[in-house]
C-alpha cells in the first residue's frame, strides 16, 4: 500500500512539480456508448401493450500518448506535449439481438467520429502548479455530436490527459469536501450544481507513495417547452428518430430535464503531485416527457444518454503497445 509522508499528513495541500527531463507514456482506452430508452406499442391479436424499448451502440478505441515538458516558465507552469501514437482497430459494439435502423445510425455516428479522431498528432498545452491542464485546442478530444449546451465534449478534453486539478486542502486520508457551484446554463431553468471530493488511500505495486483523489460532478435543470395535443407515433417518436441518443428528443414536449454527471478516481504521486493512473467516466441524460396517451398509466417518458468512460494507465515494461480495446 502507498505510504503517506508525514509532510502531508499535515495542514499542507499538494502541489504539482516538475523535473527537466520528465517525460511519461501512458495507454489511453476510450469508451463512448449511446442509449435510447422509451416505450414502444405492441399489438397482440386485439390487445395493444406497452414494452420499454433500449437501444445502444458503443465505441471502444485506445492509443498511447507520450507526455514530454518542453517549458517551465517562472510562474512554475509547465508546458507539456503530449504525443498519440498506436491506434488500436476500432471496435463498435451493439446489441446483437437488436435489428433496428435507429442502432444502426447510432452506430455509424460513434464508427465516424472516432474514425477521425484515431490518428497521430501533438497536442500542446500547460499545467500549472495545482495540477489543472489548460490552454488545450479544440481538437484534443474527439468531437462528439453532443446537443447544445456542450459539457460531456469539454469535460472529455480534459478527461484525456493525465492531469488532475489538485484541491487546496489538507491532503488527509479520508478527507471528504462538498462546494456548490454556480453554473448558467443557456436555455436551462432551476439549475442544480455541486463537486465532492476525497482523498482515498492508493495501493501501489512499487510502494510509491500516492493517494487516490476521487471527484464527482453534477449539474441538473429543466427545459420546458409546449405540450403536444398528441403524443407522436412509434415511428416518429424520440426513440425512433435519426442522430445520436444525445440528439434524438427533438419532438415539442410538456418537460424536459437534462443532468449532466461526472466522476473521476486518479491515482497521484504525493512525491510531484503527478497522476500515475486513473478511471473516469461522464455522462449526459435527457429525459422527456410527452403528454398524457388515453389508455397509458403513466405519460409516456424518453430517456438519450450519452456516455464516455477514460482509463489511463502507466506504460510498464512494454505494455504501452500491447493493449488494445479492453473492458
């Protein structure tokens, strides 16, 4: 198990530093999946049911990233380069029980955007002292085809790098924070916003001395808009349309709540403040609610999600180039 210095078992945060001729690998594995979830008419001879139906299509890619520093200014803020290289075969995963031509364009959307973003390239960018990366361009992460207003696509850029902001507390095993945030969101009311963290105990083959630093973000509001006389027809519903699971409610509905969630678990060296590995995952869920259908019990309600999941690992004796697509 890592060994906490008595140094930070004190009333001293973690900062980042840097050495000259740092440089990492890491194997970066990339997980995009989109759902949709809603309810589905079924006629039986003269009876007519409802069925909740789920439809999914994922993305799995990996790649290796190189990080060198080839700046240290006098503020202490380095700037990195990062290096990607070695391009798993990308792999997309549906439900194979599933013939339906809605997986089939969720499919297709995840196969093009991260067939473009699975080739080589340098991405420059800083990391300040408390650990927080800035000044990434906008093509750091794949561009996925998220619905206004954007948070899983810039949360995505900064998931990617082995960097993690660093709280300005104490570092304490077991240390729980919770901060409200303030956030506008265009187009959103009733807006709820909060992060907690934690500082978690880390075990580490090589007994280096590390903390796992554990982080959740949420963000919640509603948009509402008219209510439609009726409701519209499987063929035309939500569910049923063109476009990514993010982008399908598009129909005039009585409510719509968006949430966004993020979470992250990464693995940081108490010797520099760098992250040696870690597990993150977000995701963006729209639900809709359509207005009440005589003979329906309840409302019928849609559900698109958007998700992504991040591992970044440290290259150990050569198995930066043997993995592949993993889960």
């Amino acid at each position: 198990m890592g060994l906490v210095p008595s140094a930070f078992a004190q009333d001293s945060s973690l900062h980042r530093s840097f050495s000259a001729s740092e440089e990492r690998r890491f194997r970066i594995h990339l997980t995009v999946r989109s759902e949709l979830e809603g309810p589905e008419t079924v006629n039986i001879g003269a009876v007519t049911y409802v069925k909740t139906v789920q439809i999914f299509a994922e993305a799995r890619l990996a790649w290796t990233v190189t990080e060198s520093l080839i700046a240290l200014d006098d503020s202490s803020t380095a700037k990195m380069r990062e290096q990607q290289e070695a391009f798993s075969p990308l792999l997309i995963v549906r439900d194979p029980d599933t013939v339906d031509v809605v997986a089939d364009r969720l499919a297709e959307a995840l196969r093009q955007t991260l067939s473009k973003w699975a080739a080589g390239r340098t991405v420059d960018f800083r990391v300040a002292r408390d650990g927080s990366a800035t000044g990434m361009p906008a093509d750091a992460a794949p561009q996925l085809d998220e619905r206004p207003p954007l948070l899983l696509t810039p949360w995505l850029v900064h998931a990617l790098r082995p960097a993690a902001a660093l709280p300005h507390r104490p570092v304490r095993v077991g240390d729980v924070w919770q901060e409200p945030r303030t956030v506008a969101v265009a187009g959103w009311t009733d807006v709820h916003a909060g992060e907690t963290g934690e500082w978690l105990e880390a075990a580490m083959p090589e007994e280096r001395a590390a903390l796992r630093l554990h982080v959740t973000q949420e963000i919640s509001g509603r948009v509402s808009e008219a209510a439609p006389a009726t409701a519209p027809r499987a063929s035309e519903s939500p569910a049923h349309s063109a476009g990514t699971a993010e982008q399908h409610p598009k129909a005039a509905l009585g409510e719509r709540t968006e949430r966004f969630f993020a979470e992250s678990l990464s693995t940081i060296a108490l010797e520099d403040g760098s992250v040696l590995s870690a597990s993150r995952s977000a995701r963006k869920e729209i639900v809709q609610v359509l207005a009440p259908v005589p003979g329906m019990v309840e409302p019928p309600r849609f559900r698109a999600t958007l998700s992504v999941q991040v591992e970044i690992e440290s290259c150990v004796e050569g198995r930066c180039d043997s993995g592949g697509n993993h889960r």
